[in-house]
C-alpha cells in the first residue's frame, strides 16, 4: 500500500465516528468562505413566532413558495392560536389545499394551537422538550423554530443540510440525526448560530442535487465531492450568480 494511501486509512481509523475527512482548519475555511456570501435568513414569511412555528410545520414536504403562497391568504384570517382553532380543521382545510399533506397538516396545526393555549398561555414556547410535545413538531421542526425565533445555536437538518454537509466532508453520514450530532461537534462556534441557513442556502442555490453549480462555488476548492462538476461559469451577464444574491430573492423556489 502507498504511503499516502496508508496515511489516509490512519487517518480515517482515528476519526471520531461519522466525522468527514475536511480537516478541522478547513471546516473553519469553509463556514468563513460561505459566511462571506450568504445572507442567514428564513425564507418562510411570517411576521410572529407563532406564524413561524404554523409556516414550518406547513413546510414538510413542501416548497417555501407553496407556503409562502398559502399562509399569505391564511394569516389574514388567522394568525394567532385563538383564531386558528375557532377557525377549525374544515375551516383552515381550504387555505393549505396546495401545500402537500394538507389534511394531517390541518388536524396538526388546530391541535398544536389548542395545546398551546391550554399549556402555554397561547406562547410558542423556547424549549424543545415543549415544542416537540405539539403535533406536527418533530426534531427538525423544533430546531428551526428555536434558531429562527430564539436565537438558539441548533442546526436542523434538512435533505439540503445533509447533501452538502456530505459533499464537503463536514460529516460522513446517513441519517439527519447523524448528520445534527457531528456538524453540532465541528462547526465552530462563531459559525454556530447560522450554520443551518449557510449549508441549506449554499445547497438549495448552488449546490444542488442535480446539476451543482460548482463554478460559482465559494468551497469548490475544498471540496472532495465525486459529484463535482464545472457547469456554471460565472459571467459579466450573470450578476445574480452568487449565492448572496439568490438567498435574498423575495420568493425563492
């Protein structure tokens, strides 16, 4: 076996389980070049934690766009939880019909804004044990609502989360608890507070799952990836190449 190739089997065998092969200075190297050209914001709308905690739910399965477009008309009728269960399942059931799953979301949303009523004086509350009692809110869930609303450093991980996370190395995994529990452990703390929104922006912009925009890559040269290719080369005509750029369109999907 080469020298190098035993060096690298070292290396993986010392590695703590999942970990990816980025070197610790390179992750750092890494959030830096993304924090460089990524604006950290929710693309949901929403203009209360409340509306925030109903939009996510909503988001399961679904674009941002599509809830965009839904929530839009709801919150004009009902955007706190007293009105969203005088409203009741038949009366949401209409608003969310584009937005995937919508009848088991309807039952969720009425039956989340009851319990907080009833457990919680009507307030969204700021722990996960609490939120993850509601229906509808599962462990994804809960860490958007605790990042975006209460500035908790969580990272939720969705299937862009975990498609770049892995592309870069960050991690070596399969599942998104895997996934949460390693980039919790590498990512540095000034990066902390908005890593979720760098990885899921830098995939849902740039480095898609089909076609990679590697060219316009911020990280391309640390990336690792076998699905790394050059299709998008960035132009005087393309000022909208960036990812800074496309994370601040109004409707993004």
């Amino acid at each position: 076996m080469p020298a190098r190739s035993e060096k690298t089997a070292r290396a993986a065998a010392t590695r703590p389980a999942h970990h990816g092969a980025l070197p610790d200075a390179d992750v750092v190297t890494v959030y830096a070049a993304l924090a460089a050209c990524i604006e950290p914001r929710c693309e949901l709308v929403y203009a209360s934690t409340f509306e925030l905690l109903v939009a996510v739910v909503l988001s399961a399965h679904s674009t941002d766009r599509a809830v965009n477009a839904a929530t839009a008309r709801l919150y004009a009728v009902a955007n706190t939880p007293d009105s969203m269960v005088a409203l009741g399942v038949a009366g949401l059931a209409p608003y969310i019909r584009a937005v995937g799953l919508w009848g088991a979301k309807a039952r969720n949303v009425v039956g989340l804004s009851r319990l907080l009523i009833e457990r919680h004086g009507g307030a969204v509350p700021a722990s996960r044990e609490a939120l993850e009692a509601l229906p509808g809110v599962g462990r994804k869930t809960a860490s958007v609502v605790l990042n975006e609303a209460f500035g908790q450093p969580t990272i939720a991980v969705d299937t862009h989360v975990q498609r770049v996370a892995n592309r870069l190395a960050l991690v070596a995994t399969r599942t998104p608890a895997q996934t949460e529990t390693v980039l919790l452990a590498r990512t540095p703390d000034r990066f902390l507070r908005h890593a979720h929104h760098y990885l899921l922006l830098h995939g849902r912009y740039t480095c898609t799952a089909r076609r990679p925009a590697c060219a316009r890559c911020p990280v391309a040269p640390w990336c690792r990836s076998p699905d790394k290719v050059d299709t998008s080369p960035v132009t005087a005509s393309d000022p909208a190449g960036s990812p800074a750029r496309q994370s601040r369109r109004r409707r993004p999907d």
